[in-house]
C-alpha cells in the first residue's frame, strides 16, 4: 500500500474544511487511480474531471512538479490539487 499526502488549494480547501489528509492507495497506483478515489469520497469533484478523468482546469502536482494521469505514485508522494480560479 502506498500513503499519500494529498494537499488542498484555495476554495476547495474551503468546501472540504481541510487543507490536507493521508490516504492509502494500492502499490502501481497513478494519478487517474487518485482521480477515481477522490471523486468517489467526494462526489462534488466528478464535475471538475471529463468522464475520462482528464483535468479540467484543475493543477495536479506531485512533489511540486505537474503530472499526467499515468503517472505513478510512490510512498509518501505529496499531491497538490489547485482548482480553477474564476474572476475578473
């Protein structure tokens, strides 16, 4: 099992009332993996990901670097999620 430190941004940080937490995936888990456990903890993130998962305006890094969907995670990699920011 792999432990990731997944880090919330700005409002979603907000609609959590969390800035991080510790959650445990299976070992060869990657982004998209992360992805689907996320959206179905909470539901509200389906409408910030296509049906393919892919981000929509949404940053992933990992260990401070931007990622793709396949990449793998490893133990104790940190996960920053930034959402899209809307103004003007």
């Amino acid at each position: 099992m792999l432990k990731i430190r997944i880090r919330y941004l700005l409002w979603l940080k907000e609609k959590l009332g969390k800035e991080y937490e510790y959650i445990e995936l299976s070992d060869n888990s990657n982004i998209k993996d992360l992805i689907d456990y996320l959206c179905k903890k909470y539901g509200f993130l389906r409408e910030l990901f296509s049906e393919d998962t892919d981000t929509r305006g949404l940053i992933i890094l990992v260990n401070g670097k931007p990622v793709k969907n396949d990449q793998r995670l490893g133990n104790n990699d940190e996960v920053v999620i930034l959402p899209p920011v809307s103004g003007g």
